[in-house]
C-alpha cells in the first residue's frame, strides 16, 4: 500500500475569486517505512536499557564545565533505591554525598580531559548498602567535538570482591594460626605432648577447609555462568552479525570483548588463591599426623614438604633479609614404615633451627661454605673477620659461571655478594642396605666444638631465654634412635655450617 502527502494550492482570478485548485502529491512511503523502522530500533533500544541488569546512567556536561544527571536505567533504580526522574538535573555530590561525590566527579573529570573512554573500579553507598562495580564512561561529542554527554555502565562485582576479600582474610587469618601454632609447638614440645598438636592442626584445618571449600566450590559456578552468557553472546553475534549501530556503540563502550577475555581470568587468579589455601590446609593435615599411634608406610617427601610449607612464612623474603632458598634432591624412595607424625617433629625442630642459624649468619654477615674450602679474611678495624666463598658445592650454586663463583673461589682479594644466598639443602637416598638417609645441611655459622657435644642433651640451648627450651633436638633424637631404630647426627664446624643426617631403616620388620 503506497502512502502519500497531499500538498494543494488556490488559484485566483483578479477579483480575488478562487477559480481553481492546484495540488502536487508526493510518494511518501520510504520515508514511513524508515519512521516506523526507526521506531522499532528505538523501542528495541529502550527496551534494552531498561531490561539490562547492569547498571547504565547518562550524565549531561555543561557549558561551565558543571556534571548533570539525566537520568538511568531501572536496574540503576533498584540499586540505588532512587528512581530515574529524581536524578535528573542532581550533580554527583547531591546524588552522592561530599565525599563519594567529589571522587566521582574526578573520575568524570578525567574522562572528559582524555576524551576517550575510561574504566575504573568503585565503590559507592546506596540505601546503606557498600557497592562494588566495574564502571565505564564513554564520552559524547556533538558535531563541534566538544563532550556533551557522558554514559556510563556498571557491572555489580561487590561479590567478587567480597569473595577476593574472603581469601584474603582467610590468607592473613591462616599465616597468623600457623604462627599461633609454632608458639604452642614450642610449649608442647617441652611437656612432650605433641598428640595434642596433632589434633590442634587437625581441627584448624578442618575449620579453615569448610569455608575455603564453599569459596572455590562457587567459583566453579560463577564460571558456569560467565560462560553460559558469553554463549549467548556469540550466538546472537552469530544470528545477527549485521546488529543494529546502537548495540554495537554499546558494545564498543563497555568494550565487549575485553570483558569475555578478562571475566575468566579474574575467575581463575581467584581459583588460585583458594587452591593455594587448600594445599596450605593439605599440608597441615599431612603435619597433623603426630597423634597416630601405629606404625604405617608413608611418603617421606610429602612430610618434608609440609613442614616446609608451616615454615614458609619464616622462609619467605622480609624487609631485613632475602628468601632463604631451599634446594631438594630427593632420591626416588618407596614408601618408608614409620611414626609420620613424629617424624614431621623432627623434621621441623631441625629445620626449625637451621632457619635460625641462618637469621643469625644473616645479622652477622658470616656464611659458612659446608665443605671445609678456603675463607678469606679481611682487616675490619678492631680486628680480623672471617669472609666465606660460595656457600655451595660449585654444582649447587645458583651462579655457576666463570665471572661469578669461579672468580670468587680463585681470587684472594675479591668477594662475590652474588654468591651468599642463606640455603637450605635437602637430600634423601636409599642405601644398599635398605637404609633411609634425610641430610639436611644450612650454610650458616656453623656449631662449635664444645656445643655440638652437648647438641642432643636435654634442657641444653643456646639461644636466648624465651627463644628456645632445649628440648627439640634431645626428642628428636629419641624419636630417631629410640622409635624407629636410626640414628641422628650432626656434622658442622665453627664457620662451615651445619649437616644434620638421620638415618632409618625402610621398614621396621
């Protein structure tokens, strides 16, 4: 059906009487068509913006440079409980209060002086609620180039960040227990009743499991659902990939594609903190095993790597110190028959004190090298000191080559700092004589003479009132010797560091 606009003229003769009509009809239905078109995509558009759940608001720019709300969308409304009329003509202050207000306005501040688009996290109050969310601003330029108009969207992320804050509590919470735990370690030691440590760690695990467990269980899901979006996405840019101009401006200021990349990453960096907090938990179960009365075959490995991962806080770089490197050479070993739990003991009293010699080579500047090799000395004022070379065999160094421990190890005069890394080596191997041998060595200050005498005496320490009870060696000697038939020693001189060999029989039969 043709639609048409009538447009008609009346003639008139010279006494002013009208003597005829002249009329022009013009085709008009093209420009129709195109009206109700227009109207669809401008319904399609509307309906859209406000059936969207993320959050979408426009914001005018005036003249004098002063922000202006015009108005948003109702998933906006019910966040922020103020309806889109309401907002109209509200600066950011008046919608947000002085402080929420000014920072937003800096934000809008800073799109308008980059004149592109610019994506920030926030944080805002709305009905006394705290509201995390991803937002975008696009700006808007008439066709003199000067912005005029600013529209935001805003993806809700207060439950990841929630979620991100959560792990980091329980992160903060868990390092904190574990250092709670060495304190009562010591105490439990002294009174040799380490089964009760046993089922401390049990039951701190067991605490920290069930909410870590909850978090990572969810995380599963929300990626379930991020992905399930995203297909619905592609199928629509899939059915549809000549989409209107409008959606695809849309698209182009959230910037689409950069949000479907970078959901899952955001997902998967969460994934790796809970797993990190469950293998932390793993370990302290695996350490937890010093109330089991029986003789059973474990993996002595995973006992090593869980007292290790109790120590790591004292492991790990601080402020006064660097990481004190840990180098494993395990052997491949069958299971061992053992009393795990007491044998987790002795592994971290030993280790235990390794770290403290170290932290007192560390303070001192002296490093032993562990193999007896030459030292150089230097004047230091009042005297001489004694100055280490590599610290490590050649084949263990981190900086095996000619212009770092090669140089050092040949020169009289010169000393390496790239060389003095406070270290940790553990071996394991398995004799001919089926025979289980852990040396754990630290490239320390060494144990004088008159004290590695005394080293297994019960009540005999070294270390500063409060620091230590002189009870960690002397169990773990008896738990060594005594429980599993081995034996336990120690090689070290002043300067040299120190090697602690334990020595047990792969099965007790």
């Amino acid at each position: 059906m043709m639609q048409t606009f009538l447009r008609s003229y009346s003639l008139k003769d010279s006494t002013g009487e009208n003597v005829g009509f002249v009329g022009a009809v013009t085709d008009i239905t093209e420009r129709k068509l195109k009206e109700v078109q227009l109207q669809q995509k401008e319904q399609f558009l509307r309906t859209v913006y406000e059936g969207a759940e993320h959050l979408i608001f426009v914001v005018d720019v005036q003249e004098d440079g002063e922000f202006l709300f015009t108005g948003w969308n109702p998933a906006t409304e019910r966040v922020a409980g103020i309806s889109s009329m309401e907002v109209i003509g509200k600066t950011p202050e008046d919608l947000l209060g002085v402080v929420e207000g000014a920072a937003v306005r800096q934000r809008y501040i800073s799109c308008v002086e980059a004149a592109k688009p610019i994506t920030y996290e926030e944080c805002l109050t709305f009905q006394g609620n705290e509201s995390w969310s991803l937002t975008t601003i696009n700006p808007l330029k008439d066709s003199e180039g000067r912005i005029y108009r600013l529209v935001g969207t805003t993806f809700q992320i207060t439950e990841r960040v929630r979620a991100e804050t959560q792990l980091k509590q329980r992160t903060k919470d868990l390092e904190k227990t574990l250092e709670e735990l060495q304190q009562t370690q010591i105490q439990l030691v002294q009174s040799e009743k380490m089964s009760s440590l046993g089922q401390l760690v049990a039951g701190v695990a067991h605490e920290i499991n069930n909410p870590v467990n909850f978090i990572y269980g969810n995380l599963a899901h929300a990626d379930n659902y991020i992905q399930d979006l995203v297909r619905l996405i592609r199928l629509y840019q899939q059915l549809h990939p000549h989409s209107i101009s409008e959606i695809e401006e849309i698209a182009a200021e959230i910037d689409l594609e950069f949000l479907i990349e970078d959901l899952p990453k955001l997902l998967n960096s969460m994934k790796i903190g809970a797993q990190r907090i469950r293998e932390i938990v793993l370990s302290l179960r695996n350490f937890s095993r010093m109330d089991e009365a029986d003789m059973k075959e474990v993996n002595i490995h995973e006992g090593i790597d869980s007292t290790l991962m109790i120590l790591e806080h004292r492991i790990k770089a601080t402020p006064e110190r660097p990481a004190i490197q840990i180098i494993k050479q395990y052997s491949d070993l069958p299971l061992v028959e053992c009393y795990a739990g007491q044998l987790n003991q002795v592994f971290m009293n030993i280790l235990a004190n390794a770290i403290d010699a170290l932290e007192e080579a560390i303070v001192s500047r002296e490093w032993g090298v562990g193999n007896g090799e030459m030292r150089e000395t230097r004047e230091m004022g009042q005297g001489r000191r004694v100055f280490p070379l590599c610290p490590l065999p050649h084949a263990l160094c981190p900086m095996p080559d000619d212009s770092s421990c090669s140089t050092v190890r040949n020169s009289k005069t010169e000393l390496s700092t790239l060389c003095l890394i406070p270290t940790i080596r553990i071996q394991t191997e398995l004799t001919s004589k089926k025979q289980v041998v852990i040396r754990i060595a630290d490239n320390g200050l060494g144990i004088p003479k008159e004290v590695k005498q005394r080293l297994f005496d019960p009540f005999f320490s070294t270390k500063p009132i409060g620091k230590g009870t002189g009870m960690g060696l002397s169990i773990s000697y008896q738990i060594i010797s005594q429980k599993h038939c081995g034996s336990l020693e120690c090689i070290s001189q002043l300067e040299s560091g120190a090697e602690f060999i334990i020595t047990i029989p792969l099965s007790q039969k």
